[in-house]
C-alpha cells in the first residue's frame, strides 16, 4: 500500500506521514516494513492479503534459538472444531503462533468468552514435514493438526 494512499484513507484520523512511520518503526511487536524507495508499507505477517508474499524465514531443525514449543490462543467455542480439524489459517494466510504463553493469552483475551491456551511442540512440528515460518516474534503456518496440540 502506498503510504500517500494510506495517508489520504486517513485523513479524518489526521495522519501524517510521520505519524505512519513512527507507528511503523515503534511497534513493539515489528508487524510492519517500510520501503522508502517505493513508499509502499505492508505488514510483515501477510495476515489476510492474497499475494503479500511477507519476507519470512523458513525455520528448521538447525534454527538457532528453536522454542521447544509454540502456543495458539483461542477461544473454548472453536476447541471442538480445532481438535477434530486443527488449527486452519481461517481468513489469514498463515496461523499465528508464539512462544510466549503469555503473547498466547493476550491475543485469545482480544475476543469475549472463555480462552484457552493450546501448545505443540516445535521440533513435532518440523519432524512431521510441516513448513514453519518465522517473521518477528511469530512462527507461521499453514495448518497444524489436532493431533499435534495439546492444552497448555
């Protein structure tokens, strides 16, 4: 997206370019990048844009630093689906996952109703052929299977 667009689409919010950029080089979780040859500002994640090919790091057995698991927050009305089906990417391109029980937690609590915490195991993840991604703190991937996940 062009930031003179994004600039233009927010002009009720009083955006300045500035201000764009400094939410872009402040976020605290590095969601977006920013290029200033082109001017164009995308989220690294890819989250729901059809052809966002992020800048992601495949994650392997050789990863240095590989969390000994990853959790997905949820809510306990999608654990009936989420265990027979497992966790689907929905209406974004990957499913998020953190090693931060904690990062878990706040992302199931953004939405009302009971939260549930779920875990699997990275090295499973990679051993069963999965492909993992990482972009930032969070890992990504297509799907897990519910025989990977267990309750945290």
């Amino acid at each position: 997206m062009q930031v003179c667009f994004l600039i233009t689409s927010l002009k009720a919010l009083e955006a300045s370019t500035d201000d764009i950029l400094y939410v872009v080089r402040h976020d605290n979780k590095g969601r977006f990048t920013y290029n200033p040859e082109t001017g164009r500002i995308w989220c690294k994640h890819g989250h729901t844009i059809n052809g966002v090919n992020p800048d992601l790091e495949v994650v392997d057995s050789s990863f240095s630093n590989l969390p000994e698991v990853l959790y997905h927050g949820t809510k306990d009305q999608f654990i009936k689906s989420v265990m027979k089906d497992g966790l689907k990417h929905m209406d974004r391109n990957f499913v998020h996952l953190t090693p931060s029980v904690e990062t878990a937690r706040k992302v199931a609590n953004r939405r009302s109703g009971k939260s549930v915490i779920l875990k699997v195991s990275t090295r499973d993840l990679i051993d069963s052929g999965y492909t993992l991604y990482k972009s930032g703190e969070v890992y990504l991937i297509e799907h897990v299977a519910p025989s990977l996940l267990s309750f945290a």
